[in-house]
C-alpha cells in the first residue's frame, strides 16, 4: 500500500476505496471490481473538466468548449495518463491475464475508477486538485495531443451545441490491393442555412472518418 500512497500522493481513509478501484474483474477471489467507481469516475472527470475549461478559456464558444472536452476526456488520452503514472503494476488481475494491466483502454478505466474512489474518500476539492494537476499540460495547450484527438465525437459535440444536428459519413470509394486498400469517406452537414463537408483519405474507414471530421472541424471555426 506504501507504493500507491507514493504514486497518489496522499493515503485513503478507507482503503478499500483504492483496492476497489485497482481490482479487474477478473481478479481471483475478489467480490468486486473496478466498474462502479469508474462509472462515478467519468462523470466526476466530466464535471471537473467542464469547470477548468469554462475558466481558463473565456472567450470560447459552448461548441469549442465541448470540443476541448472530448478531446481530453478521450480514453486514449485517460489511457496514457495512467501509464505514464505507472498504474499497471498496482492493477489487480488473474494470473493469466497479466497482459490487461497494460491495456489502454483497462488502465484509464482504472483512472477514472481512481476518480470516484477519491471523491468518496477525501471530497470533491481533494479530486478535482488531483485531476487538475495530471491534465495541467493538457489544460494549458503545451502537450501535444494531436494523435489522440477524436475528432469524430468532438464534431458530433460541436455540432450538436451549435444546433447543426449529427453529421453524416458517407463512404465515397476504396482504391488499391487488399494489403494497401485506400477509403475515402465523405462528412456532411446541412443544417440552419449551412453546408459543408469534407473529405478523409486513410488506410482503414476509421481513419477516413476522423481525417474527415477532422477537416470538417476545422471548417466550422471560419464559420
């Protein structure tokens, strides 16, 4: 228990809060699991998010705001944090599969379930000063998170707050060999008096969708 004091900075009331938060479900002899803190997690991680961003950034729109906030709630964003914590080696799992502790997407589960076991444990002030200091790079703009962005949920978050409905993806053409396969996929919004797409190239349809959404993304800022 020293070692995650260490890493956390501080010692839990209730220690059964961090040994909840740490257990994978498939943990051996274990009655309970990570998943219920990490649902309380998220929303804690949302709302402290929501409030850092509303007043660091003034002078940003509802639709940039949510913007922003997707991006930095991303589990490929959370995922990261926890590793470069050193999270994996406190995660509780089965024998054979140890390999999870190294999920990305397992490890920022755990983090968020680490955000609800510290607000039951030391309150509000005490978890939003925690998530704070592990996003302050990501808050001020100086990491670089290009290569995280999701920018197919931002832009559903960005269109939504502007009242301009989902936007539409629409697969244009796949070119090449199987092994070297190319998609082009096409996103479209048309809503209160605006049009305008975009167009996304890339290896896999995935990746065409947030090349596109990412162009698109952009537009809307000279809108």
């Amino acid at each position: 228990m020293s070692d995650i004091v260490s890493m956390l900075g501080f010692s839990f009331n209730n220690a059964s809060l961090v040994e909840e938060a740490l257990t994978h479900g498939s943990a051996l002899n274990s009655s309970v699991d990570y998943e219920r803190l990490e649902f309380l997690g998220d929303a804690i991680l949302k709302l402290v998010l929501t409030e850092a961003l509303f007043l660091r950034y003034p002078d940003k729109s509802e639709g940039e705001l949510s913007g922003l906030r997707s991006i930095l709630g991303s589990d490929q964003l959370l995922g990261r944090k926890a590793a470069e914590m050193g999270l994996a080696p406190f995660l509780h799992v089965a024998p054979h599969e140890d390999h999870l502790r190294y999920h990305e997407r397992i490890l920022g589960d755990v983090l968020e379930a680490l955000f609800g076991a510290i607000y039951l444990d030391q309150g509000l002030d005490k978890v939003r000063e925690w998530i704070c200091n592990i996003y302050a790079n990501a808050l001020d703009g100086t990491e670089d998170l290009s290569e995280l962005q999701d920018y197919k949920t931002a832009l559903q978050e960005r269109t939504q707050a502007s009242n301009l409905g989902q936007p539409s993806y629409t697969l244009v053409s796949e070119n090449g060999p199987v092994h070297e396969r190319t998609f082009t996929v096409q996103t479209h919004i048309d809503r209160e008096g605006i049009t305008l797409s975009a167009l996304g190239i890339g290896r896999s349809k995935k990746q065409a969708e947030q090349v596109a959404a990412k162009a698109l993304f952009k537009q809307l800022d000279l809108v």
